[in-house]
C-alpha cells in the first residue's frame, strides 16, 4: 500500500527531525520573505546534526531573493564539515 503522510505510529527513528526541521525551515523561510529591516543578501543556516544537515538540503528556499547557505558544523572541533548554497 502507497503511503503518502507518515505519523509518529510508523515507529519511524527519523520522523522527529524530519518534522522539526521541516517546520523550522518553513517558519524560517517565511519570516526571510516578509523581513523588512535592513537589507540582507546572505543568511546561513548553521546545524551540528547530520540527519538534519540532510533535511536542509532536501528543502531549498524556491523563490526568496537572497542567498540562502546550509552549513554543517562540528561543535567539538569548532570547524566547518560541509557548506552548501541552497538556491544558486
């Protein structure tokens, strides 16, 4: 059977990042389209979670005007792992 929406009953070890991070990204893209201070041309979204590392880059900005990087940190070394622009 064809699934389309997952639910926290699939006993899916992903479903929480996976969810989280979607949402945060779409409060966070949404906030950059309507902000109306200062202009920007560049915002980075830095993570230190591989799993959520890969969930942004899964869902880009489409249509937002400034330059949108993900950035993969690690904490304990203090030094950049990956950076990626989301929307060139």
């Amino acid at each position: 059977m064809l699934r389309f929406f997952r639910t926290r009953e699939d006993n899916d070890k992903h479903f929480r990042y996976d969810m989280r991070t979607r949402e945060l990204l779409w409060r966070t893209y949404g906030r950059l389209a309507i902000y109306d201070k200062d202009d920007i041309t560049k915002y980075t979204i830095a993570v230190s979670n591989d799993k959520i590392y890969e969930i942004v880059l899964k869902y880009p900005p489409r249509l937002l005007r400034l330059k949108v990087t993900a950035m993969f940190i690690d904490l304990e070394e203090g030094k950049i792992i990956d950076k990626q622009i989301l929307n060139a």
